[in-house]
C-alpha cells in the first residue's frame, strides 16, 4: 500500500502571539500600510487565514502572512494578540524563499464572474441589485461576451460604488437606447465613458441628442477615436463628446471631462456657438482642430 504520508505536510499549528513572530526576512515583500488599513477597516475574523511560519534556531520566521498579522495586530490593537500559525520546523531560510517566491505560481484567481455569483449566494444585497437592474433591461450577467449579456461585471460594481443605483441604471438604459445592444456597447470603457459624462455633465447632456447623435456612430467607429485620442475609458469618453457635440449651437466643454467631481453653479457649455468653431476648423484634421478649441 502506498506511503499517503507523504503527501501531507509535515506540520503543526499553534497560536503564536505577534509579538513571537518575526518577517523581516530579505526575500520578504514591503508592507503596504495602506492594505493593511484597508483591510483592518473591513476586517472579517473568517477572511483570516493560518500564517506560514519556519521555526529556526527557535525563532518563528513568517513566509506567508505578513499583511495578516499586521491587520490583525491594528484591529486587536495590541501586539500580544495570538494568531494560529502553520509551523515548519525542517526548512532552510534559501527554501523558505523558494517557497515564497512560488506561492502564488499555480494558485487560480477568482474571476469577476465568480465572484459576482459567489455574492448572489451569500445574498449581498449590492449584487442582487445589480443583477436585478440588468435582467430589468431584458439582459443578462455572463462571463463570456454574446448578444443580451454583460461580462463587464467588475465595471457593473463599481459604477454602483462609485456613482450609485440612479446612475447605474441611467447608463445601462442610455447605451440600450443608444446602440440597441450592439457588440462591445457594454464593454468595461463604453460603460465608464457613458457614466462620466452623465456624472459630470448631468441634465446638461439631452438623452434624445446622445441617442440620435452618437447612435448614427457605430461602435467600431467610436472604438477606433477613442484610441486615437488617449488609452482607456477617458478616450471612450472624450470620442463620445466629440460626437454629441458635433455641429451643436453651444457644445458641451469638454475639459469639464477632467474634473474630480462635476461643476458646481457654472455653465457646461461653451459660449461660442459651435457653427463658429466648424468655420475655423481645417479640412485635413477637423477632429483635432475641434478638440484644440474646446481646451482654449
């Protein structure tokens, strides 16, 4: 009969106070203060895992759990706080840097889809309103992008976060509005790019124009701008613009596009009427030309 043991870590654990535990090693990453805040901040006492611990010379070296400690020392706020420990006491400092190195080598991530459905089941009332939000338009979360479905569901969360449930579901029905469902209008950039013009802009932007206007646009043409003009959603957002302005009386600045948070009691748009700026624009390069002028 085969030898099981083998295949068994040769191990025990214990609870060791912090203050017993030492990761100062030179294979040892920087702590990152911030995660550590971030994560004392949402601390959840099942989140936390056994810290890997080599005992040599009857010193207790952490290879694996240097973040956890910390966390757990900030939120107990004492340092002689216990934590359970996987003990090592048969390696080498040059394998416990092998193994440090290669933790994470074959560990497989979970993917935003996952995760997503992981939260429905734990009944997170966040996800089950973004999931009914979505099924409320006739579509559908999915990890793989087809007609009717939404794969980009890290960008669906944090739309919510960042500009909450109004906003969200205004997004979602002005590209449904917009391109009707057409291939990439619910990609990770269109829906940011859409988001911050309703955030920024607000009623200044018309739903009819944007749909009429820009829905002439396909996706792929407002795809090829945005690279054109700068990388990720802020060009997506920039091309949008771009076209809802088009030929407008009195356009929509577009620096306003850059702001942390939208302008407070100040006009969005511009003061020059927009036939004005089309008689000044070259023919070699109208695009270029038009957005030079909004930046004056």
């Amino acid at each position: 009969m085969n030898d099981l043991s083998k295949y068994v870590p040769n191990v025990f654990f214990e609870q060791i106070p912090i203050n017993n535990l030492v990761s100062s090693q030179e294979y040892q990453r920087n702590l990152s203060i911030k995660h550590v805040q971030k994560a004392a901040a949402n601390f959840d006492l099942y989140q936390i895992n056994p810290v890997k611990v080599s005992r040599r010379d009857n010193i207790n070296y952490v290879f694996n759990g240097q973040h956890t400690i910390e966390i757990v020392a900030l939120v107990s706020g004492s340092r002689e706080t216990p934590v359970w420990c996987m003990v090592y006491d048969d390696l080498e400092y040059q394998h416990e840097a092998d193994i440090f190195a290669n933790q994470m080598k074959y560990v497989k991530p979970l993917l935003p889809y996952e995760i997503f459905m992981a939260s429905i089941e734990a009944g997170s009332d966040k996800h089950i309103l973004i999931k009914d939000l979505v099924e409320s338009f006739g579509l559908e979360i999915g990890s793989n992008s087809s007609p009717g479905c939404i794969c980009a569901i890290s960008t669906l969360v944090e739309l919510y976060d960042k500009y909450g449930y109004d906003l969200l579901q205004h997004t979602l029905a002005l590209c449904i509005g917009t391109w009707e469902g057409s291939q990439h209008s619910f990609s990770s950039n269109m829906l940011k790019a859409v988001a911050r013009l309703l955030y920024v802009y607000g009623d200044s932007l018309k739903d009819d124009v944007f749909k009429d206007k820009v829905g002439r646009i396909s996706v792929k043409e407002i795809i090829r701008s945005a690279k054109d003009r700068r990388a990720g959603s802020l060009g997506y957002a920039e091309a949008l613009l771009l076209f809802y302005n088009k030929k407008m009386k009195f356009p929509l600045k577009l620096e306003y596009l850059y702001s942390r948070k939208p302008p407070q009691n100040i006009s969005l748009t511009s003061e020059v009427p927009m036939e004005d700026y089309e008689n000044e624009e070259s023919e070699d390069d109208p695009a270029s030309s038009q957005l030079e002028l909004f930046q004056s």
